[in-house]
C-alpha cells in the first residue's frame, strides 16, 4: 500500500508555522532573560574592562604576530608545493596521483591561511580604523601609523605569494596559462585546463555558491539580532544583505547568460 506524500506546500505552510512557533517561544524566552538578568548584565559590562581599548592597545603585536604566522606559513607552503612539484615529473601513475592530491592539498591550506590572516589584520586593523580614535593622544602612544603600514606591507605580501602560487603550478603543469597579473586570468587559466579540471572547478563553484546562499541569510539574521539587542548599527545588516543579493543575482545571471549562448 503507498503512502500518500505531503504535498509541497503543505510542508511549506508546516515550516513556516514551525518557524514562526519557535521563533515566538526564542522571543519570548530571550525576552524574559532580558527582564530577568538584564540589569544585572548591564552592571557587570560596566565593572568590565572596555574590550575595544583593550584590543587597541595591542593592535600592533596583534599586526606582528598575524602578519608572521601568516608569512611562515606562506613560505613554508611554497617550499612544500616545490618539493612536492619536483616529485611529480619522474612518479609513475598511481604515485603521481597520489603526489597530485597532496599537491592540492597543500597548495589549499596555503592559500586558506593566506585569506584567513588576511581578515584578521582586517579585524585588527578595524579595532581602531576610525577619525574618532586616530585623532586622540591613545592611537600615538599605540603607534597606529606604524599598524597601518604594516598591515599595506602584509597586504602586498599576500598579493605577491598568491602570484608565486600561480607560478609554482605553472612550473608543474606549463599547459597553464595566465598571468596573475592580468584581470582576464582567470578566464585563461579556465581555458587552459581540461575537460576534468573545469568539471571540479565547476562542482566546487556551485558547492560554494550554495554554502554562500545558506550561510548569508543566517549571518543576517543575527546582525538583525545584534542589532535590536545591542544596537550594532544597521551598517552590518545592509552589507551582509547586499553581499546575499550579489551572490544570489550573480548567479542567475549567469545561469540566463550561458542559456542564451547556448542559443547562438
């Protein structure tokens, strides 16, 4: 005997009342949480140290110590991918793909840290990145000038280890092509690599396209949270908001314009 399936919109109405019913009891517990231990929070935030000044204070070994760990491991990624390049050329099939993966394995944890360290010199940078803090006697004593050059320092780093990157799979692969210099590389290097290659290229696109669409809308909704409760500023809601419509109009129009060449 087959069982009947729910319909679609049934289950859509099924989740949306569910949504709209834990959402009420989270309201209504963080609400009476609020009430509750409210006052005492807010005391106790007071007695604290201010974590802003805190973090001013030591942007510049907070700058040192990002931008080190993130050269030490650039470099030591590269001398790997090197290592691991030269192994290559004389393996037989099954080590070279086995030799192949470590390749971009390593060559993937590079350039994780690379972005990564990135967005930390960003947020420690961010700490006092503001006229109100620049003009007082505190970003003198905290040498704020000297963090800003480090950070541009660290900045044209990671760009060049990104095109030494480039280089180091050129030297390896030489079908390649591109110039990491140019901003039509990455439509040569696509063109350059084959029918499997651009398989995984367009797998892991759509894999990250789809992480993005998830993740955007929840990372919205708490800066909308953040901001009723704390009030962050509506800035955050707009740029996670404008970064979701970017992501998701992008990707439309992509998918009409390969339809339409397709069409001739």
């Amino acid at each position: 005997m087959k069982t009947k399936k729910m319909g679609t919109y049934k289950k859509l109405v099924l989740i949306l009342l569910a949504g709209a019913a834990i959402g009420g009891a989270g309201g209504a517990v963080l609400g009476a949480c609020v009430e509750i231990f409210g006052p005492g929070i807010a005391a106790g935030a007071e007695d604290m140290p201010d974590m802003l000044g805190v973090l001013q204070q030591v942007m510049l070994p907070l700058m040192v110590g990002i931008g080190a760990a993130g050269i030490l491991i650039g470099e030591y990624s590269i001398w790997k991918l090197k290592d691991i390049g030269e192994n290559i050329a004389g393996a037989d099939d099954e080590m070279c793909d086995l030799l192949e993966y470590q390749y971009e394995r390593t060559g993937a944890f590079g350039m994780k840290a690379n972005i990564i360290t990135q967005a930390l010199c960003i947020l420690a940078l961010s700490v006092g990145y503001s006229m109100k803090y620049i003009r007082t006697e505190a970003s003198q004593n905290n040498h704020f000038l000297l963090v800003c050059i480090l950070f541009m320092l660290y900045f044209a780093y990671t760009g060049f280890w990104q095109a030494r990157y480039v280089k180091c799979i050129q030297r390896v692969y030489p079908e390649k092509k591109g110039d990491p210099s140019s901003r039509k590389f990455q439509k040569e290097w696509l063109a350059s690599c084959d029918e499997a290659e651009r398989s995984v290229i367009y797998q892991s696109a759509y894999r990250s396209y789809v992480t993005a669409n998830r993740a955007l809308p929840l990372l919205l909704v708490v800066a909308m949270l953040g901001h009723l409760l704390f009030d962050t500023g509506v800035m955050a809601v707009a740029l996670l908001a404008s970064a979701w419509l970017i992501v998701l109009i992008s990707y439309l129009n992509s998918c009409v314009k390969i339809r339409k060449e397709k069409l001739g």
